[in-house]
C-alpha cells in the first residue's frame, strides 16, 4: 500500500523506463532524441514531486498563504529544462547534418556506410 | 681527486652517448663516423681503467643524480664488480669496433650509421648498468640496453630479422617488466630501498616465503641471463650481423644479465640470506638444468652461431650457478667467468663472422678443411674453445676451478657432476670444429676453390687480440681475481 | 449578488464543459482530417470562451485576474484561426485530400485514405 | 464544501482530454495527430486556469497564458517545417 | 513622414507593451516597474532591428470600427457553434462536407487576413487557402458555404478595413 | 582580487566565449581564446599556491552563504585538477590555430574557439563548485561544447561519433542528476560539504543507496569506465586532432575527479568502499577494462583509435588504483590523473602535427615515416614509452604507485597483472615503432616535410614534460599525496 502511496515515483520510473527503451530500440535517430527527452522530462517530475510540501500550495509569493512547497526543485528544474533544451537542439541539427552527410536518420544505415568505409 | 673520479663516471657514460650524437653528425663519411667510434671507445677504455686504478687507490664515491621518490635515486658508485664489468666492455668495444669496421664494409651492410649509433648507446647503457648504486638505476640502464639493442637485432631489416627482434624484445621486455620490476617493487616494498648494500638490505623482519618468491621473481625476471625457459631470445637474435652477435654475447647484454643475478645475490640478498632461503635450492637446479640442457642442445646445431648461441645459454648458467651458491667462492668463479667468457666467446664469433665473410659459410658441416685456407682463424677458434671449456693455457681455467670449488664447498654435488658432464660436453660440441678445419679426416678435399683467403685484417687483428687475451688471463688473471674475490667483503687494496 | 455570479458561472462553465465535450465528440466520429477541423473548432471557439467566461465571474474584485482571462481568452480566439489555417493548409499541399458530400457515409473507405 | 463549479469544470475538461488523445492516437494521418495535439493545448491551458481557481490560486493564469503562447508558438513551428519539407520534395 | 508614421506606431507599440506588463504584473514597486520599462525598450528595439513597426503589426487604423464587427462575429460564433454542435451529435448522416471558392473584395492583406480568420474561428467553415482575389473554403455542409456566399461577412470586413 | 579567485576561475573562460563571435577574426580569436586561457592558467597556478599555504578556499556565489548559496571550494584535489585542465587546455591551445586550419573550415574557426572556452569553463566549473546541482549544470556545459567540438570533425563519422556521445553523455548526465535529486530529497540540502555531513545519518536507508548507484553509474557512463566506454573511441578517432587532445587529455580527467569527489568526500570512504561491494566492482571493471580496450588496442589502424582504447584502458588503472582504498592507491589515481594528461596530450598532440601533413593518422600510411618527421616520430614514441610506464617517465611514477598499493594491500597477483598491462601497451606501441622506424619509406610520403612548428612545440612541450615530471617528481607526488590524505581526512 505504501508504494502505491508514492504513486509520484511510480511514474517518473514508467516515463524514465519508456524514454529509456525508445532511445535503446529506436533505430531512428530523431526517436532516439525523443525517448532521451521523456528519460529527462521523468527527472523534472521527480525533482518537482519531491518538491511537495503536504498541505502546501505553489510557491508563488502571495498574501495570506502560509505553507508553500518546496521552490528549490523548481529553480533547479527550470536550468535542467533548459540544458536539456539545448541537448535536444543540438541533436536535431546534428541529425539534420547527418541525413545531410549520410542521407539517413537510421542507426543500422549509419552503422552500415561506416562499416564498409573502414 | 674525489672530483676527477665523479668525472670519470659520469665520463664513461657521456662519451658513449655523446658518440651517438657524433655518429649522427658524421653519418654521411663512413671514415669519420667509424673513427668517432674508434676514439670513443678507446677513451672509454681509458676511462675504465683510470677507474679501476682510482678504485686500488682506495677511493669509493657514490653519485646521484637524481632523486625520484624519497629514497628511490638514479646514482652510482664504485665497486669491485662493477669495474670487472667496465674493463671488461670497455676493453672489447673498441676491439669490436675494429673488427665491426671490416666486417660491416666487408659485406656492404645498409644502415650503418644507425648500427654505430645503437652499438654506442649500448654501451652507454652497459656503463650504467656496471656503476649503478641501486637497483632502480641499475633496471633503468637494464631496459635501456634492450631497446638500443633491439634495431641492431634487427638490422638485416628482412622477415626472419623482424621476426628474431620481436621474440628478442618480447621476452627480454615481458621478463622484465613482469617478472624484474615486480620483483623490484617488492623489494622496494619489503626492504624500503634498493640500494646495494654488501650483505643485503632485507630486514630480518621480512617474511621469508615472500623473499623467497621475491628471488624467483628476479632469476625469471633477469631474462638476459637466458636462463631457460627464458633463453629463446638468445638463439633468435641469431639473425643479427655478427658484431651485433659478438656484442650480444659477450659484451654487453648476456654480461648485463649476469652481472645483474650476481649484484642482487650480493648486494640485494646477501649471501647468508641467500644460502638459507627455501626457493634457492630449486633455482640451483633450475640453472644447472639450463646449462645442461643448453649443451645439449648445441650439439645438435650445424649453424655455427646458433651453436655458439646455445653454448652461450650454458655458459651463462655457470655463472647463475655461481651466483645462487652463495658463497665467496661461487661468486668470484662467476665473475671471473664474466671476463674469461668475454673473451673466450668473443674470439669464437670473429671467427664465425671471419668464416662467413671470407669463405661465405655458415654451417659446420661445410667447414672441414677450411684450416688451410684460414689458419689464423681456426687456430683462434681452437684457444677460445679451451678457454670455454676451461682448459689451461686459458682463462677459463681459473674460473671453472673456482667454481668447482664453490659446488664442493656448498657441497651440492649434484651441481658439481652437472658442470664437470658439462664441460665434457663443451668439448664435444667445440674442439671438432677446428679439429676436422685442419684435419678432414676422410681424406677428401673439401675446399679446391682458390679465392678464399682470410678473412679481412681488421677482422683478423681484432680477434688475434682477444685470443692473446684469454691466454694473457691464464698467466695473469690478477686485476680481474683481485676485483671478483673482493666483491663480497669489499677489502680495501692500495692501503 | 454572489449569488447571482455564481449561477452565471455554473451556466457558462457548464455549458463550456458541454460544447468542450461535444468537440471533441466531434473530433472523434467526424470521417476525415478536414471535418474534424470544424469539430475542433467547437471546442477552441465556444468551448474555451464559455469557460473563460464563466472564470470571469469568480475574480473576486481582482481585476487583474479578469484582464489575464480576457486576454488568454484573446489569445485563443486570436490564434486558434492561424493554427488550425496553418494545419489545412499544409494537408492541403500534402494532399490530403478532403472527402466530399455523400464520401463521409461510406467511414471504412476514409479510414483508409 | 459540496461540488464546486471548478471540479465539475476539471472533470469535464479532463474527460474531452482523454476523447483528445484518442484521436491523437487513432490518426490516422500525421495531420489528425497533430490537430488533436493542438486541441489538447487548448484544453491544457483551460485545465490550468480552471485549477488555479479550484486551488484558490488564480496566479496560474499566468502560466495558461504562457502555455497557450508556447502551444501557438510550438504548432506554427511543426506547420512551417511542413511546409520546409514539401518544398523540398518538390524540388525533387 | 516616414518618421511620423514610425513614430506613430512605435508609440502605440510601446503603449501596447506598457498596458500589457502592468496589467499582469500586479507589483507596482519601482524595480519591477524599472524592469518593465528596459523590457519595453528592449521589444522595441528588437522589433525595430526586424523592422516591422507598421501598420500591419499595428493595426492603429482598425480600432475605432473593429468592436461592432466583433459583437456581430460572437452572434456569428455562438450560432455555428451551436449548429456545429448539433451535427456533431446526430453524426455523419447531418453533414455533406463541400469545398468551394469565394471572390473577396477586400483590398489589403490585413483585412483578407481577417476575414479568413473569421471564417476560421466560426465552426463549421475553414479557410483551407487564400490568395490574393479569393479564398478556398472547406464548408462542413452546403448551407455554411451558402451563408458564406452569400457576403455578409466579406462586406462587413470590408468595411472595416 | 586574490579571494575572487575561485569564481574568476570559472567565469573568465564562460565570459569570454560569447566575446569571440565579437573578435570574428580566426587568428584574433585564436590569440584572444589563448590570452584567456593563459590567464586561467595563472589563477589556477596561484588557487594552488594559496590551498597549499592556507588550506581549504571556500568562495560563496554572489554573497549568499551556503547552504542557500552556491559554494566554490577549493582543496587541494580541485586545485591540482583546476591546474591540469587549465595547463593542457593552455597548451593544447597553442597549437590549435596551426591544426585547424587544415581539418575546420574557415567560418567555423569562431565557433571552435568559442566552443572550446564553453568546454574549458564547463570543465573547471564542475571541479571549482562545491554545490551538487551546479556540478551537473557545468557538465552539461562541458558537454555541450564537447558535442560540437567533436561535431566539427572533418570526417562524417564525426557527426556520427557526437551524436552517439550526445545520446550517452546526456543519459549520464541524467543519471547523475537523479542521484543528486535523491540525495537533495534526503539532507535538503545541495551544498557537498554539507552533504558530507548529513549523509551518514541516512546512510542505511534504500534510497540513499539508490542514489549513489544513479550518480556512480552515471559518471562512470562520462569517465568512459569499461564496459560503458563505446561513445569514446570514435570520438576521440573522428572529432579534429586538437579536440582529440583536448579531450583525453582532460575531459575524463574532470570525471574521475567527480567520481573521487563523490566516493570519498560526499558519500565517504566508509560508506562507498567498505559498506558497499564497489571495491570489488570497480577493481574488477578496472582491470578488464585494462586488459580489454589495449587488446582491442593492438589491432586498431587508426592511431587516434588505437590511443583513444588506450585512453580506455588508462582509466581503468585510474580507477583500480583508488579501489584499494588506501592513501597510496589514491595517490595513484591522482598522478595518473595529471600523467595521462601529459601523456596523452603529447601523442595526440604528435598526431596532429602527422594528421597535418599526411590528412589521415592510419598506420599502413605511416611506413618509415621517421625519415620524413623525426621529431613527431620520437615525440611519439616518448610518449609511448612513458604510456607503457618505462622509468624516467610520469607514466613510471603512476605505475610505481598503483603496483605498491597492490602490495600494500597483499594482493601480489594484482601488481602482476597490473605490469601485464604495460606489456600490452608496449605490443601497441610497438607496432608503431616497427611500422614507422623499421619499415621502408613509402613512395607516397617521400615528399612529406616535418610537422608545423606551431605544432610541433606544444607537443614537444608536453614531452619535455613527460620527462621532467617523470624526473622531479617533487610537485606531483607532494600535491597527489596532500590531496589523498585531504581526502581520506574528509571522510573520516
Ligand atoms: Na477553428
Ligand atoms: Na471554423
């Protein structure tokens, strides 16, 4: 019953399994970038959720509010979205230089032309 | 005084090195470049002995370097068996120089600026291995002398070269990488430094099976002292220029590794501790199979250098065998080896170079009768076959009988029967050679080819001057007896 | 007068509610891209502006929070049309093509297309 | 405190939410995913100003303006690589 | 000239931006007033070095007849989507989906813009392309197209133009 | 000014990258990135001089005290890895503008320097930080720029070599940002010292446990640790020389200091080593690391290939080295840290003198090349030798180290295999030596002149190096040991 309780960490560990295996089954390089954005955005949640005071409301200053959560976690996640931002950007231009330089998005492609360079 | 003696030391080891760079600059006028070599060897010679008389003079110094770790040093110092082996390299390399000149002309050898270069930082690297303080120096200029060593071997430049260079570095490098600096460390580790000190550094505390396996470690670990398995090396760098043979084996590498067992029995070890520990008895046997082994073996060889090659294998064992006896007498007989060998085997392989530039043979069977033609050669090759098996008028007498003495005062007599088999095996393998030269005794004429003459006169001075050597260490084998019997007490001369 | 507020509120909201569910009803019985579209707009048009609207009546004598829904309510209806104008058209020259008069009766056919 | 306004809102707004994803998934064409996706920011914007009111918060409505704005932005984006795209394909 | 009409429509820019930020800020402390002001000065610049302060961005000149033509789209609004509801409900059988092309009298971009939205933004009727002298229409029945045909709209947009 | 240092560190390089889009020019950006990058230098060199007399520099960010705050602390471990970064980035970067004039295109000369800056920034910042969550922002800085620098390769594999990183290094970086949200979830707080202290308290629960596998795993994924080590050889093999250099020389350096950092200051000794079977775990990934990346090694035709498995296999004696868990095994690890650095620095910096003349670094092109390039070829082979661990070089003192915290801890079996591994880099070394002394020279390259000196001087800078600190070991072992003690005193 205690872990349904922590149903917050349920979910993260689903987003985070189903982000990991995109990235690992995928051959497409843009799903790949996909699924590592749904493996990240799992940890903004678990920051988030962990964040949560009981009883307390979102930590926007406000009069008469006494109990707010935990605003660090946002602070932090706000960076981490950010970086991962840029991750996911740089990504998409490397995978348009290599349809670009290869004339395939497809890892077994890829793998395929390098091999036979070598 | 004590100055000029610090800049001999340092001497001995700079000119060498700085031939290399000499050889490098005349590399384009073989005259120069081989006078270079010339020059530089007989100052080394010079050096050598200004040492040695500096050392009879009572004079002991040591001098670092550098310090790496606390207490772990690149230095140097005086002592008796050090200077055995700087005469004794120093003597043979202009000598080898001499007879390299004709040998290398003789046969219009490629490469031969980098030949001269090598041959000098060889030598370069035997100086620092005979005046190392420790046994960090001591590996340092060990490593040194197999990578300089290692385009000499390879010099012909073909497959079987590269194939005799890759077993050479192969075994030279994984014994003692593996086997030498493990054993080093551990000492390092047991012992908290590694300098020689006479009667050895270990502390009583230390465990006695890990000095035991420590001993192991570097009898395995000291792979030119080939011994087997640990031979294979030897045989491969065969495929060498004779000179490079001549330097392998009697100079500077085999000599190294011997040089090496018997400083870590004396100065690492110490005799006591040596004689009580469980793994020597083992090692002895160990050796004395090698050197039995190694004579059997040569017999088998038609190829002259490949017999020699074998006959090296075991007379190296004589001097592991020396060493691992622990006592006074064992280890004068297996320094004094050191030198008689030297120029006994020297001798032997100008004969083979000689034999092979003259007369283009190699192989023994296609030898008899070659007296006729070459009688300088083969009269050569009979005194330094006596001095290998030890027989008067050479050498090798005194060493063999000292170490015949040492058997007999470690009372391993299982050792004693497996040299005196031994030399009688020497005999078998060496004499016949010079014998059935002279005398082809089915009758036949072998040789009717008239252009075989001797061999070249550079050749032939070079090799005539290790011969008188061996019969000059019968009669007078004094500064080598005086240096190989103070090794281990360090009794002061000259006072 | 809360009241009053509050009934006008449940009105708009429910109604809201009702247009919001009926898009996307809509969104999902309509035979192809192009009749979804107009399902879709039910729901951006009215369905959001019902809602927003009935939000009105809660603000409390905050008007700043009546300006914010003004102008998310602005926004919808400003975008909304550029949007779904932007998604036609790229169907469009994507050729897509829209299924016509009594097409839509025959649904397994547009499936397919 | 009996069913508030809000929550009956909430639920109605989650359930055409779910009717939304549906279509997302059924398709079947990339434009039907797409125009479901968009109807779901729609929806997503309502559902925060409509919790802001039912948590006594109305500051969300900053935030459902913000995603109504990212939602536009983010849709005109896929749109003009569409047509990036087939302007490509036609040149082929 | 030319600088009056910058002008103009930077003024009504900034003016814009202005009403924006305070009406959602809600703290009127000199900081974050200060804040708002370099924000403001930041957008106009930036726009400006896009250059696209015009009347386009602007639409100064549409304001004073822009709010009776919206309370008549929100009849407009409300009845579609009322129609559009009811079709949604009874299914397929209510609605013939029709393609057609409308002539437009409007004489700028601005207000072929508009229009096009409103028949966007009304349910039932998309503008699915849009050149200079017409429009293409997907109608989700006959009578929608009709009603569309029949030029209230494009004549009230027109007017406002 | 002087207690400015440690954020002056990290911000001159962050600063003054966006500044070269200004300079435009290459050779000026050049000279700007490299005036900035010897400043670095300098306050590095001075950060250590002042942890040395003073002991531990605590710095908080903008004034706010920690735990609210971000904290720069500077002990002895930071400062000796902020002087490495800052030494190789700065000679890597002298020759930087010679290398890229051939393998980068003119318009993007900018954007590599500035890349290179965001990377050095990135780099020094997660060493300079004491904050857990800013370590994380500053590794994905670094990694970032590293995803382009390695991008910029003139080869296509480099776009597929980065993308492979990218995908790699971010679900590392994840990871660790999981065990930092873990860990934050646990203590409530972000700052490591305090971190340290709060730990143990919670030092039985699951979740503790769970986030020290997250964070561990995921530096391991950066540190390139076998069997996690895939994105690394086609980096270093297809991105531009000089980044090739760059990188080995300090890119897994930073993450082995984070890994230190974290075992022994912020979980601590007891709880990593002794509670947990890491020990075993890293000391056996560790030496098959060792074994593995130089067999595979020995068969590469690439050079950069061949030494970027090499890199591999390095980094397992690194992390064998501090699995003894003891002060000389740590000390191990450390001078191997710096060592590598210098060693790998050196060849990668010959290769790019050789990539400069020959376009290509594969070995069946190199016959007899000696003749043609001496000095790239002798710089090699020092470098190889002190790769291998022959005295005289830094790679000797590492070895020394390791094979007596071997001792130390009786494991006899250990130093010998630990001593094989030379002997495997020997093989590989060797071949080169073969292929470029004692083979003839190829008709292709009778015509090749010696590398540019603008090249040739950095490397034969780092070999002198190789040398000297093999020689004056003075510097390195004192620092490496008063960082060691500094960390078992840490956690203790
Ligand atoms: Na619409
Ligand atoms: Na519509």
């Amino acid at each position: 019953m205690s872990y349904l309780l922590q149903y917050n960490y349920w979910i993260v560990m689903v987003l985070m399994m189903i982000g990991f295996y995109i990235v690992i089954s995928h051959g497409n390089l843009v799903k790949k970038l996909l699924g590592l954005s749904i493996f990240q955005t799992s940890v903004f949640i678990l920051y988030i959720s962990m964040g949560k005071v009981e009883g307390g409301t979102a930590p926007i200053l406000d009069e008469g509010i006494v109990l707010y959560s935990n605003p660090l976690p946002h602070v932090l996640i706000l960076t981490a979205i950010v970086v991962g931002i840029a991750t996911t950007a740089l990504g998409l231009a490397l995978v348009v230089r290599i349809s670009e330089s290869y004339g395939s998005i497809e890892e077994d492609d890829i793998q395929k032309m390098d091999n036979e360079q070598c | 005084m004590n100055l000029s003696t610090e800049l001999l030391l340092l001497l001995i080891m700079l000119v060498p090195a700085l031939a290399v760079i000499g050889i490098i600059l005349t590399g384009r006028s073989p005259n120069l470049r081989e006078g270079v070599t010339l020059a530089a060897g007989l100052i080394v010679l010079a050096l050598a002995i200004g040492i040695y008389q500096q050392y009879l003079d009572g004079i002991r110094l040591t001098v670092t370097w550098f310090e790496l770790l606390p207490g772990l040093t690149v230095s140097f110092h005086l002592e008796s068996l050090g200077i055995l082996f700087a005469l004794v390299a120093g003597f043979l390399w202009p000598i080898t120089s001499l007879y390299a000149i004709g040998y290398m002309r003789g046969h219009h050898e490629q490469n031969q600026t980098r030949f001269y270069l090598c041959f000098a930082l060889a030598i370069a690297a035997v100086m620092g291995v005979a005046f190392s303080a420790n046994l960090f120096t001591l590996f340092i200029f060990y490593e040194v002398l197999t990578l300089s060593t290692y385009p000499l071997v390879t010099h012909a430049g073909t497959e079987k070269a590269k194939l005799g260079g890759r077993t050479y570095l192969g075994i030279l490098m994984t014994t003692s990488i593996l086997f030498f600096l493990l054993a080093l460390l551990g000492t390092w580790y047991q012992a908290g430094t590694l300098d020689f000190v006479a009667g050895g550094i270990f502390p009583a505390s230390a465990p006695t099976a890990v000095v035991a396996t420590l001993l192991v470690l570097f009898i395995l670990g000291i792979g030119k002292a080939a011994v087997m398995p640990f031979h294979r090396w030897l045989p491969a760098a065969m495929v060498a220029p004779t000179p490079v043979s001549a330097l392998l084996h009697a100079v500077a590498v085999v000599k190294a590794g011997v040089f090496t067992v018997l400083k870590v029995a004396v100065f690492i070890f110490g005799l006591d501790l040596l004689g009580s520990l469980p793994t020597t008895q083992w090692l002895l046997y160990l050796a004395g199979a090698s050197v039995l082994l190694a004579s059997f073996v040569a017999m088998r060889q038609d190829n002259l250098k490949a017999r020699l090659a074998y006959s090296t294998v075991g007379q190296l064992g004589y001097i592991t065998v020396g060493a691992l006896l622990a006592t006074q007498a064992g280890i004068t007989g297996g320094a004094m080896h050191i030198a008689a060998h030297a120029f006994a085997k020297i001798t032997l392989f100008f004969c083979a170079g000689a034999i092979l530039v003259a007369a283009h043979k190699s192989e023994i069977s296609d030898m008899r009768g070659l007296g006729r033609q070459m009688p300088l050669t083969m009269l050569a090759f009979f005194i330094a076959s006596l001095a290998i098996i030890g027989l008067p008028p050479t050498g090798g007498t005194w060493s063999k009988w000292f170490l015949i003495m040492a058997t007999l005062d470690a009372e391993q007599f299982v050792i004693l029967g497996i040299l005196m088999l031994s030399s009688l095996l020497n005999i078998v393998y060496l004499l016949p050679i010079p014998y059935r030269a002279f005398f082809p005794h089915d009758g036949k004429p072998v040789w009717v080819l008239s252009e075989i003459k001797e061999a070249p006169p550079p050749s032939l001075i070079a090799l005539w001057i290790t011969v008188i050597c061996c019969l000059a260490l019968f009669v007078y084998p004094q500064p080598f007896y005086l240096l190989a019997s103070t090794i281990v007490d360090g009794v002061h001369y000259g006072q | 007068m809360t009241v009053l507020l509050d009934l006008l509120s449940w009105v708009a909201l429910l109604l809201g509610s009702f247009f919001l569910i009926v898009g996307s009803v809509g969104l999902l019985r309509f035979p192809d891209f192009f009749t979804r579209m107009h399902a879709a707009g039910v729901t951006d048009s009215l369905g959001a502006g019902l809602i927003l609207f009935g939000l009105m009546f809660q603000v409390d004598g905050q008007w700043i929070v009546l300006f914010k829904l003004l102008s998310i309510l602005f926004f919808i209806w400003l975008t909304s049309p550029a949007s779904s104008h932007a998604l036609a058209k790229a169907a469009l020259h994507h050729n897509q093509q829209p299924l016509l008069g009594d097409e839509v009766r025959n649904r397994k056919q547009a499936a397919n297309e | 405190m009996g069913i508030s306004m809000f929550s009956v809102t909430t639920v109605a707004i989650l359930v055409s939410m779910i009717l939304a994803i549906t279509r997302a998934f059924l398709g079947p064409s990339l434009y039907d995913r797409v125009l479901a996706i968009n109807v779901l920011g729609t929806k997503t914007v309502l559902l925060i100003a409509v919790l802001g009111f039912l948590m006594g918060r109305p500051e969300f409505l900053d935030i459902a303006l913000l995603y109504a704005l990212i939602n536009f932005i983010s849709i005109i984006g896929l749109m003009r690589f569409f047509e990036y795209s087939s302007s490509r394909q036609e040149e082929k | 000239m030319w600088y009056r009409y910058v002008m103009k429509h930077t003024v009504s820019l900034a003016l814009v931006l202005a009403a924006i930020w305070l009406l959602n800020s809600g703290h009127y402390t000199p900081l974050i007033i200060g804040l708002g002001v370099v924000s403001i000065l930041l957008v106009i610049a930036v726009v400006h070095l896009m250059d696209v302060v015009d009347h386009e961005s602007q639409p100064i000149h549409l304001t004073r007849r822009f709010f009776p033509y919206w309370a008549w789209l929100l009849k407009e609004l409300v009845l579609s989507n009322i129609d559009v509801a009811k079709r949604i409900l009874k299914g397929r059988a209510a609605i013939h989906p029709v393609v057609g092309t409308l002539k437009t009298s409007q004489k700028t971009d601005m207000g072929r813009v508009i229009y096009a939205n409103s028949i966007t933004l009304t349910p039932g009727t998309v503008a699915i392309d849009l050149n200079d002298h017409s429009v293409t229409v997907h109608a989700l029945t006959r009578e929608g197209l009709q009603a569309l045909q029949a030029g209230e709209m494009d004549r009230r947009v027109t007017e406002i133009e | 000014m002087l207690s400015q240092l440690p954020i002056l560190q990290v911000i001159l390089p962050l600063m003054a990258a966006p500044l070269c889009l200004i300079v435009r020019e290459p050779r000026l950006v050049w000279l700007f990135s490299l005036l900035t990058s010897a400043l670095t230098l300098g306050i590095s060199i001075l950060l250590l001089q002042q942890v040395l007399h003073e002991g531990t520099l605590s710095y908080a960010l903008g004034g706010w005290q920690p735990p609210w705050g971000i904290e720069y602390r500077i002990d002895p471990l930071n400062a000796f890895v902020l002087l490495l970064v800052s030494l190789l980035s700065f000679v890597v970067l002298l020759a930087a503008h010679t290398s890229i004039t051939r393998e980068i295109a003119p318009e993007k000369q900018t954007y590599f320097y500035m890349a290179f800056l965001l990377c050095m920034a990135g780099f020094l910042g997660i060493v300079a930080t004491g904050d857990a969550f800013n370590v994380f922002v500053f590794l994905e800085i670094s990694a970032l720029a590293t995803y382009t620098l390695i991008a910029l390769g003139s080869d296509r594999r480099a776009l597929w070599a980065s993308y492979q990183y990218l995908i790699m290094g971010t679900i590392g970086a994840t990871f660790i940002l999981i065990g930092i949200g873990l860990m934050y979830m646990m203590t409530g707080t972000l700052n490591m010292h305090d971190l340290a202290q709060r730990l143990p308290a919670v030092a039985g629960t699951r979740t503790l446990f769970t986030a020290f596998a997250f964070f561990i795993v995921g530096v391991c994924l950066k540190l390139a640790l076998f069997p996690l080590h895939l994105w690394l050889p086609n980096a270093y093999a297809y991105a531009p020389s000089i980044v090739s250099a760059f990188l080995a020389a300090t890119a897994t350096k930073v993450a082995i200091y984070l890994l230190l950092r974290f075992i022994f200051t912020v979980f601590g000794v007891e709880f990593s080593l002794n509670h947990l079977p890491l020990q075993t775990i890293l000391m056996a990934l560790g030496l098959a690391g060792v074994f593995m990346a130089s067999i595979v090694a020995i068969y590469q035709q690439n050079m950069k290939r061949l030494f970027a498995y090499s890199s591999v296999a390095q980094i397992g004696y690194m992390i064998l080295g501090f699995s003894f868990g003891s002060v000389t095994g740590l000390m191990a690890t450390l001078l191997h840290l710096f060592n590598h650095a210098l060693m790998k620095g050196a060849l990668f910096l010959a290769l790019a003198g050789i990539f400069y003349r020959l376009g290509s670094v594969d070995l069946d092109k190199m016959q007899g090349l000696a003749k043609r390039m001496p000095y790239s070829m002798a710089a090699i082979v020092i470098g190889g030798i002190s790769l291998i661990g022959v005295p005289l070089t830094v790679g000797f003192v590492s070895k020394w180290y390791l094979v007596l915290a071997a001792l130390e801890s009786g494991w006899w079996p250990l130093a010998l295999l630990v001593l094989a591994g030379s002997l495997l880099a020997l093989v590989y070394v060797w071949r080169f030596v073969e292929t470029v002394y004692f083979q003839p020279l190829s008709e292709a390259n009778s015509q090749v002149k010696e590398a540019p000196l603008g090249i040739l001087l950095p490397t034969w800078l780092l070999v002198v190096a190789n040398v000297y600190f093999g020689i004056d070991t003075q510097l390195t072992v004192g620092v490496a040991q008063i960082a060691a003690h500094s960390l078992f005193g840490s956690a203790s």
